[in-house]
C-alpha cells in the first residue's frame, strides 16, 4: 500500500507538444480519492490542492499533494506522504519539488530546485544531509507537474485509438521515462454518476519505483476539466485502485451523463 499516492500523481503523466489550450485549471481546485484494495477494502485517501503563490518573485501554482492509510490498512501499515511542486502558470514547468514521505517507517524528506535554463536538478536530501547537482534532460518534468502538464496540453479533440505520448520525469536523484497510450472512450460508473472519460494505459519505460509488468489504466473526464477519475493497478494478487469522491473548484463545467 506504500505506492499508494505515487501511483495516483504519476500514472497521468503525458508530454505533447499541441498549442496552448485555454488552462484546465486553476487556483482553488482540490481533489479527494479514496482507495481501495480489490474493489472493496478501504486503504487509504488522497487530496490534491492547488493554490496560487509566489517563487523568487515568479508567478506560480503550488501543488499539494497529500496520501494516507486509513481503516485496518494503518494498523499493519502506515503510510503519510506528502508531495508538493511549484510551477510556471504559463509553461507548467517545474521549479521546486518536495517529497516528505513516512511509509512503514521508511522515510524520506527531499527538496529539488530545477534550473530550466542550464538543465540541473539541485537535490537536498534533508534526511542524510546531503546535497547533489544532476544533469535532467531539457523541459523536464517532477512528478507533480506533470499531471498538470497534460491536462493543459492534450488535445482531446485529435486523439486516435492507439496513441502513444512520452514523458521524461525526474524523481529524487533519477530520470524516469513513461510512455501512455492512448486505449478510447468509455462510459464509467462514479460516485457522482456516469461519466463520460477518455481511457489510457501508462507503461514505465526505465526505473525501479514502478514495474513494468504492472498493468496501469488511467480514465480522464472527457471534458475541459480532464478530471482524473479512476486509477486501477492490476497487481499479482488482487488490485489497487484510486476513484475521485469529492472535488471542489473546477474551472470549467463537469459533464454527467446520467447522475446517481
């Protein structure tokens, strides 16, 4: 249950080089899921916020995101993580990141400052003090800001069945390559009702903090919001899965097709 909020912040991760579309968010919007163990053990929540804010005189948004068991999964294991990235309003890319997780017992507490220009990832490992400076390929993305990447640059309207989009991420002292692609349409119970989403298969192309056997789908909103709504992991025994239960602060209109 460790991947848990990991799971849900980058299995969305796509990178597409379509023109600007007019911003699928903005400050205020805040997500909860709930997670779950074969459909139907309770393992945890999930809250994603996003709030307007300043870096280094630059304007920017700030993500936080939040994970934690719950129920009888806390018992046996304990998990509280936190994440948080700030990023251009404009370009979405990154300019700091944080990762301060405690999972079992194993923690981490890691700050990443990213220079865009010179493509350099200064990590301060605040847990074992230490500090390093890593090469990252150009308009590198953290693993916060690239869900939101996506969500302002896909181009709903050309996807075709089949589809493939990459992304390079940089995560804690690596560089991890992703691969998406791109599965239909499809019509989806939720909690709110049946909606309409734009369903994908994310594929981990190098690393070790997801294997590539794990069979990942993803289902969007297929409107201007591109909610994420569901996130199911296909695992050796039984499955993990994370479903949207609250949100607040959509910037555009949430279509649905037949409400509960």
């Amino acid at each position: 249950m460790k991947k848990l909020l990991l799971i849900l912040l980058t299995l969305s991760t796509i990178q597409m080089a379509y023109p600007q579309q007019e911003s699928a968010f903005g400050d205020g919007e805040w997500f909860k899921f709930k997670m779950s163990y074969s459909g139907f053990l309770k393992a945890g929540n999930a809250t994603l916020t996003v709030k307007d804010s300043k870096l280094n005189n630059k304007d920017v948004y700030h993500v936080v995101g939040k994970g934690w068991t719950t129920g009888m999964i806390k018992w046996f294991f304990k998990v509280k993580d936190r994440y948080e990235s700030y990023f251009d309003k404009q370009t979405i890319k990154p300019y700091k990141f944080v990762r301060n997780i405690d999972e079992g017992g194993h923690t981490k507490d890691i700050e990443i400052e990213f220079d865009q220009k010179n493509n350099k990832a200064h990590v301060n490992d605040k847990k074992h003090k230490k500090k390093t400076i890593i090469d990252t390929k150009p308009n590198i993305q953290d693993m916060v800001s690239t869900y939101y990447y996506l969500r302002n640059n896909i181009d709903i309207r050309t996807l075709k069945v089949g589809d493939e989009f990459k992304v390079d991420m940089f995560f804690d002292e690596e560089t991890y390559g992703f691969k998406l692609q791109y599965l239909g349409e499809e019509t989806i119970s939720t909690d709110f009702g049946k909606i309409e989403a734009l369903k994908f298969r994310p594929y981990v192309m190098a690393g070790r903090v997801f294997k590539e056997e794990e069979s990942l789908t993803l289902w969007v909103s297929k409107d201007k919001n591109k909610v994420p709504l569901r996130i199911k992991a296909d695992l050796a025994v039984g499955s993990l899965r994370a479903d949207l239960e609250a949100f607040k602060g959509l910037k555009h209109p949430f279509k649905i097709v037949v409400e509960n």
